[in-house]
C-alpha cells in the first residue's frame, strides 16, 4: 500500500521487515529493486533485482531491466 502512494521510505522499511523474516522472498526483492529504480538509485535497484532473480529466474521482466540497469551503469563509469 505504502508504494502504491508513494510513500517509498515506508515501503522500503516494510521490505526490510519481511525480508528480516524471510530472506529469499522474491516478491519483496522485486519490489525493493523498484522502489530504487523508482528514485534514481540504480546501483541498489540493480543488486535488489539481482537477487530476486537469482531466487526466482522466471520474474517476468526483472532480467530485462537488469540488462538496461547494467548498461546505464557502465555508460556511467565511462
């Protein structure tokens, strides 16, 4: 609910909660990495969806946007 009305910082708190109690929850990963993608810190929007799709591979278009996280990134560094 807390993301639906932009209220990132309360969302990012209840992500961490769950994810405390469950650490491979893919779903919370996800959200995470959006939340991040959402505020421009794409570092941590890129580890995040890294990790959910390393739990769970068949996330649909979590692997597209690591690729296109991964090549701002890199065209940054440049």
């Amino acid at each position: 609910m807390n993301f639906l009305i932009g209220d990132f910082a309360s969302s990012v708190d209840d992500i961490k909660r769950t994810l405390a109690l469950e650490p491979r929850h893919f779903g919370a990963l996800s959200g995470l990495g959006m939340i991040y993608d959402r505020v421009g810190e794409k570092s941590g929007a890129l580890k995040a969806f890294e990790k959910a799709l390393k739990i769970n591979p068949h996330l649909p278009g979590v692997r597209e946007r690591i690729e296109q996280l991964t090549k701002d990134l890199s065209s940054r560094r440049i």
